[in-house]
C-alpha cells in the first residue's frame, strides 16, 4: 500500500501505525532529517518526489474522479508547472 502525503510531515508517531495498517511506501513532498529517520525505524519506503510533480500527481488523480463522474464535459487549462495526463 502506499501513502501519498503533502503539507505539514505529521506526527513522528505515525509511520509505526502506518505500517501496522499495511502502508509499506510514503510519496512525500519532503521530510526533514528527524521524520526520514523514524520512517525508515518504522520499515517504511520513503518517496521524495518534490511539490510540483507532487501536486500534478495529486490533482491528476482528483480530476480523473471528477471526470468519471461529472453529468457534463469540462475543460481543464494546465499551467504553472501542471501538466495534465488522463488514465483510463
């Protein structure tokens, strides 16, 4: 399972549950060096993709679930580092 996170890193206390619950990788904007530390105790795979392929992944994901299931057709205007890619 994996865990797509962005914002504020969360509590340290975290990544212990998260693998408990099955999370095995973490997609993260960042971490700081205490945060990377307590996830790799917890087993955890740890992702740093960075905060603009961060957004286009997260915004992606979001708008093909509007898309699916939205009555009309809209258009959507990529910019500021966005690209948009439809899957299936």
């Amino acid at each position: 399972m994996l865990e797509m996170t962005g914002g504020t890193e969360g509590p340290k206390e975290a990544f212990g549950r998260l693998y408990k619950a099955g999370v095995r990788t973490l997609v993260s904007m960042h971490l700081s060096e205490e945060h990377l530390k307590k996830a790799k105790e917890a087993n955890l795979n740890v992702v740093i993709a960075g905060h603009i392929s961060s957004d286009t992944l997260g915004l992606n994901l979001l708008l093909d679930n509007i898309e699916k299931s939205a009555r009309e057709e809209f258009g959507v205007v990529a910019c500021s580092g966005f690209t948009r890619v439809r899957r299936g």
